[in-house]
C-alpha cells in the first residue's frame, strides 16, 4: 500500500503551527552548541548587517542600544575613536539623497506648471 503524502495545507492553522513548533523545539535540541552558537551569529548577522532601509537601520540601532544600555554611548565613542580616519560616508549619502529628491521634487513642480498651460 502506497504511503500518503501530506502537505501543509491537509492541516488546520492550530495544527499546522503546533507543528512548526514541534519542529522548532525537535530542531534545536537535536543542534550541538556550537551549531547553536554558529546559527545564532547567522541571524542576528543578518539582522544587523543586512539592512535594506532607513526603518531597519533603525531597528538594528534600537536593538544594539538596548543592548549595550548605558554602555552605548562609550561603545559609540570608542567606534568614533578608532574609526576617526573614516569620513562620514553615511552622512554624505543621506545629502547626496536629499539633492535627488530636492531634484525630483523641482521637476515634478516644472512639469506640473507645463501641464496647468497646456490647456
């Protein structure tokens, strides 16, 4: 007799969650520590290096700050210290971006104005 195949829609939501539960908690207590520690260090890598936008620049800083505490700041100081050779790239990127869009926005106005006389 041939074995069923399931798939995850042949499950309600409860189950199907209580599964992906299950497998979590089977998941990680079948990891060695230091499978552990190398899985842990790939997300939160992830998390804090590969954001895409200004909102998850600014959930990584949330999550370094709560972090560090009331060391953030030193911790800041400290990067600023050994990194003083680095200009402010960021800084520079943000007004480069602010020019575009100063840019874009006058176009728009220009075009705009053309369009009111078309009439």
């Amino acid at each position: 007799m041939k074995k069923k195949s399931f798939i995850y829609s042949d499950l309600s939501k409860k189950q199907l969650k209580n599964l992906k539960e299950f497998y979590i908690q089977k998941k990680v207590e079948s990891m060695s520590h230091k499978e552990l520690e190398k899985y842990v260090k790939e997300i939160i890598s992830h998390q804090i290096n590969d954001t895409i936008d200004k909102e998850e620049e600014m959930e990584a800083w949330k999550e370094m700050s709560d972090f560090f505490g009331d060391n953030f700041e030193i911790v800041i100081k400290e990067m600023q210290a050994k990194f003083s050779d680095e200009k402010n790239v960021l800084e520079k990127e943000i007004d480069d971006q602010k020019q575009r869009i100063e840019l874009l926005e006058r176009n728009n106005l220009d075009q705009e104005k053309k369009d009111m006389w078309d009439d």
